[in-house]
C-alpha cells in the first residue's frame, strides 16, 4: 500500500471472525520452526480450548497482531498461563517471564556463567534489568524508541562488571538493527520490540 501524504490511516488489527485462524496458522508455523523447544506441544484441542477459554473474537486487545503473536507463543510454550481473564499486561509480564525462562538455560550452559549458582546467576540478570529499565524508560519519556550509544555502551560494560555474556543478554530483551551513519559507518540500534515491555 501506498501512504498518500496528508491521508488518515486508521490501523484496525485483526478481525474478530480471523483471529482464531490467525493463532492456528502462527501456532503451526511456530510448530515447523521450533519442533523441539517445548517438551509436549499443544494438541489441535488443547488449542481450541485455551483459544475458547481466552475469547479472543471478542476481547478488544486482541485484535493487534504482536498481543494475538504473544498468545500464540504462550498457547505453544505456556498453554497453563493463559485464562479468560488475561490482559495486554499480563500477555507482556508472561512474555518477559518466558525470555527470562529461556536465557537462564543459555546462562546455564555459557562458560562465562555456568559455574555460578542459579540463584547468583538470576540475581545478576536482574540486576542488570534494573539498569535496563532505568535507561528505556528515560529514553521513551524522550518520545525515543532506541538507546543512545552510552546507555548501550554502559549496559555492555554492567554485563562485564557481573560476569555476564553481553551479546547475550542484549540479544534476549531487545531487538538490534543497523543503520548507516553519517559517515557511511554501520551503527548498531537497540530498542525493546514493544514500549509496552
């Protein structure tokens, strides 16, 4: 499609009677992409029933493709996290939990931290995520999607400061794209993929 300067859009996400195809197409492409992630995926019932139970025809937040993307995943990963009373919120925090799930047996595994103790180890990343936090929120209440290189350039150096792989842990909660700079020099771009995490 093409935008006409000066034009109206009004964005209107996924119809009610498409949602439920929409969450059995990406759960069976999630299937095909990541056969081995989870121990015993979802049965074609256990889908229909989390889908009826959540009432995503009719439940305004999920009309967006990223919360109707977010059920998929949980539905494929978590199924026991979701009920009828699941919120946009919620659908973030379980999101973030099953990130944090995911890097702790990556951590698990790394020879930088693996010789820690599961409790040390969590205990840094949250540590860290707290420094994440404070520098996304002040870069959203500047209206700013992306950090700034220092704020980049001092997450880096808290991973080092504890002991934790920092591709790693950049790469589990935020998204990285390059872009040219002045100078023709690739930069690389950090932002979390939703301001709403």
């Amino acid at each position: 499609m093409q935008l006409i300067p000066g034009t109206y859009y009004r964005v209107v996400g996924i119809p009610m009677g498409q949602r439920e195809d929409f969450l059995h197409r990406y759960l069976d492409e999630l299937h095909k992409a990541c056969p081995g992630t989870t121990p015993t995926p979802p049965t074609t019932d256990d889908i229909n029933q989390c889908i009826k139970q959540l009432d995503v025809e009719r439940k305004e937040h999920f009309r967006l493709h990223l919360n109707l993307s977010i059920v998929a995943i949980l539905i494929y990963s978590w199924p026991d996290k979701m009920n009828r009373n699941t919120t946009q919120t919620e659908l973030y925090y379980y999101i973030h939990e099953l990130t944090l799930e995911k890097l702790e047996k990556r951590l698990n595994d790394n020879d930088l931290t693996k010789h820690f103790a599961r409790r040390k180890r969590l205990d840094k990343v949250e540590n860290w995520l707290s420094a994440l936090y404070c520098d996304m929120f002040i870069a959203l209440t500047h209206d700013q999607l992306t950090l700034q290189e220092e704020s980049v350039n001092k997450l880096g150096s808290k991973c080092v400061k504890l002991d934790l792989p920092p591709d790693e842990m950049m790469a589990a909660f935020m998204e990285t794209r390059t872009i040219k700079g002045l100078r023709g020099v690739d930069l690389d771009c950090y932002s979390v993929p939703h301001k709403g995490f």
